[in-house]
C-alpha cells in the first residue's frame, strides 16, 4: 500500500528577495518582480528589456570554501534549502535524507568565463573551482557539500519544468517508501543569454519594455512572450507517517502526479499531450476532474503555450474551476518555476485568498473557454492542480489537497 505523503517545509529565493513569505507577501500585494535591464538593451539582436531578479545581498554566511564552487544559482539553492529544512524543523538534515534538484542549463556565466580564457590561451589562469561552476548537476553538488547531505542525490534537469518535475519524482520515492525524508526542488540564476534564447523564438516579451511591470501578460489579448528570471524554490517531501512522528508542521498533502512527453512539436506543448498530463494526474490522486478546486496554470504568456494550456485545462474541467498564473508576478523563473509556484499557491489556498492573474486586462479570444481569476477574492480550495511544461516537451501535473 503507497503511503500519503505531505509537504513539511518550504523555503525560496525570487525576484522579491530571499524568504517564503517575501515571496507570498508580494504577490498578495499584487507587486511585479520584473525591471528593466540596461544590459539587455545594450545588445541589438535582443529586443526584450525586462527580467526578473534576485536583488543583491550578502552570502557571506555561507563559508567561503563552499561559496568558491558556487555560481549564483546554488547561492540561492543554499539559502532556500536551508529554509525548507527549518520550516520542517530538520536542522540538521538526517543522513538518510534523499535530495531531487536541478536547473534549467549549468551557470552560462560560468561558462562564458571559461571559454573568454580558453580562447585567449589562458586556460592555466582558470582555477579549478570554475570545473565544478559549470557541471549540470552543480547545484547538487554544492548543495551536497554545504549542507551534508550524504543520502542518495539525483540531479534530474527538464528545462522549465525540472522544480515540478523533481517534487513529483519526490512524492513517489516516498509513497513507495524508497525515500523518506526527501530535499526537492528548482533552481536557476538570469543571463542575458536566457532571454537571447526566447528572442531568437520570437518568444520574449518586448512590447512593454517602458513598462517592465506590465511586460509578463499571461493569458492576456495583449501578451508578447516570456518575462525570464531566476530563483529557487526548494520543498521537504515525506512521508505522512515520518511527519506525525516527528510532530512536523504539515503544509499540504501531496494526492496525485502525472508526467508525459510531447513528441510532436519540441518547443510547445499540445493541448492534447496537456490534457493527457492532466487526466494522468488526476488517475494518480484516484479523482475525477469534479474534485479539483483551483489550477495554477504554468502560462508563460507565449502565444501558442497560453492557448494550449487553455485548451487543455478546459477540456478536463470546462470553465468551473477558477485558473491563475502567477508569471505576471514573477516573471518565467525557468526551472524555480513550478516549487516558487506551488509554494505561492499553497500559502493561498491554507488563506483562502488567491492572487488574480496580473495583467491580464482582457483575455484573448483564444484564452476565454476557461474561467480566469481576475480579482483577489475568498476561495475555498481542497484540491489545487499545479501544472509545469517545458522546452523539449517535458509536462507535468502535480494535485496537492489542503491540510486540516
């Protein structure tokens, strides 16, 4: 028999800064993380101005030893994890703690670092830190290091959709009972290469770069691609069982996950394959789509992805169930994406109180056969559905039921 499994700590780094309730304080508050960026604007082939970052701050609480191999993508990892791990009163972590994390691609100015000195022959001045900057699975590893994680660690990447990704695999570790407690989560840190990529798709936003906190229109008539940013969400998975025990502070209760791969059309997602995600999910939690409350949508306000996603989730609960995206908020923060989300979504639904989908101030035709949540109002939500859905056709589905 599977046992339940629930979400006992949660912690996160934005573009609002470091801190879970930083982050739900400002999306109540309805506030944009977005901001102009004048390096953008100094390169011509990207038209798109606006991202979403994490304002600077001092890591110096992280020792230096460990700080020497980390890129700023594992400097958020660390702060969030260390957070999650609080917030489930795990400090230290048990070594038999299992731990999911990954991004969306290693550290590009790690990269580009590297190779300015490979190129100019002075590769004898790179020093061997900047190896362990630019492995995939870096901020594993650093994490690993920093936090003394010696429990089995899987550094699973699938583009945007890795921090959902690695919270589902979580949850089914441990209701199987192959992991209890587990360490998941998503990490990525901005590059101005990160928007070169959605420009060179004609997919970053560039119609509002005057107006950078109305630049990430999710779902809106007037939407003109993705806002990137960056960030790290990281959740403590276990067992029901193991949180009782211990007299841990339980968040959620994690019912359902499903997870599929688009295999015709390698930059979006069909609405079909969505459904299927879906309805995979629902089969997982054993429910029908009567029983499901609320949905987070994944909507990046691309043209295509939107009206997809749209179609999909209309095909499973017609125009019933309310739907928000939070990415006007936040912006796209890649593979921090789906836990900053879900972290978000599950500090609403415990308040009863749901954050409307920002700027979307007419829903495109293409968009209109769900319902939008349009304004902040009181929901009670049991049952929330959070999707994620990535470059390269990774779906996933996570249903996660209120606690208490």
């Amino acid at each position: 028999m599977k046992q339940r499994v629930v979400i006992t700590g949660m912690g996160a780094v934005s573009p609002f800064g470091a801190g879970a309730e930083l982050l739900t304080a400002a999306l109540s508050a309805g506030r944009s993380g977005a901001r102009r960026l004048p390096e953008l604007a100094a390169i011509p082939a990207i038209t798109s101005h606006v991202a979403g970052v994490v304002p600077e701050r001092d890591y110096t609480a992280i020792p230096r030893h460990f700080r020497r191999s980390m890129t700023k993508m594992s400097l958020y990892a660390t702060l969030a994890a260390q957070e999650a791990l609080a917030d489930a009163r795990l400090t230290p972590p048990p070594p038999a703690m299992s731990f999911l994390l990954g991004s969306t691609m290693s550290s590009m100015a790690a990269w580009l670092a590297f190779a300015e000195k490979f190129l100019n022959q002075q590769l004898e001045q790179v020093k061997t830190t900047a190896v362990f900057q630019m492995m995939n699975h870096s901020p594993l590893a650093n994490i690993a290091q920093a936090l003394d994680l010696p429990g089995v660690g899987y550094g699973n990447c699938a583009a945007c959709a890795t921090g959902l990704l690695n919270v589902g695999l979580a949850a089914q570790l441990v209701a199987a009972g192959l992991a209890d407690p587990v360490l998941c989560g998503g990490t990525d840190e901005y590059h101005p290469i990160m928007t070169g990529c959605f420009s060179i798709m004609n997919a970053a936003s560039d119609r509002f770069n005057d107006r950078p906190a109305a630049a990430s229109r999710p779902f809106d008539r007037q939407r003109g691609g993705i806002v990137c940013a960056e960030g790290c969400g990281m959740l403590v998975v276990e067992s029901l069982a193991g949180a009782e025990r211990r007299g841990a502070p339980i968040h959620a209760e994690i019912i359902g996950f499903g997870s599929n791969t688009e295999t015709k059309n390698i930059a979006t997602p069909s609405a079909a394959s969505i459904e299927r995600c879906i309805r995979l999910a629902l089969a997982d939690a054993g429910l029908d789509a009567a029983q499901v409350d609320f949905v987070n949508a994944h909507a990046t306000g691309t043209q295509v992805g939107d009206a997809e996603e749209c179609a999909a989730i209309a095909a499973v609960y017609g125009d019933r169930v309310p739907v928000n995206s939070l990415k006007g908020h936040l912006g796209h923060t890649m593979a921090a994406s789906g836990c900053l989300e879900l972290i978000a979504s599950i500090d609403m639904m415990r308040r009863a109180r749901f954050a409307p989908t920002l700027n979307l101030d007419e829903p495109a035709p293409e968009c209109s056969a769900i319902r939008h949540l349009r304004a902040d109002e009181p929901l009670t939500v049991r049952v929330l559905q959070k999707n994620s859905f990535a470059l390269g056709g990774t779906n996933c589905a996570l249903l996660v039921r209120k606690w208490g």
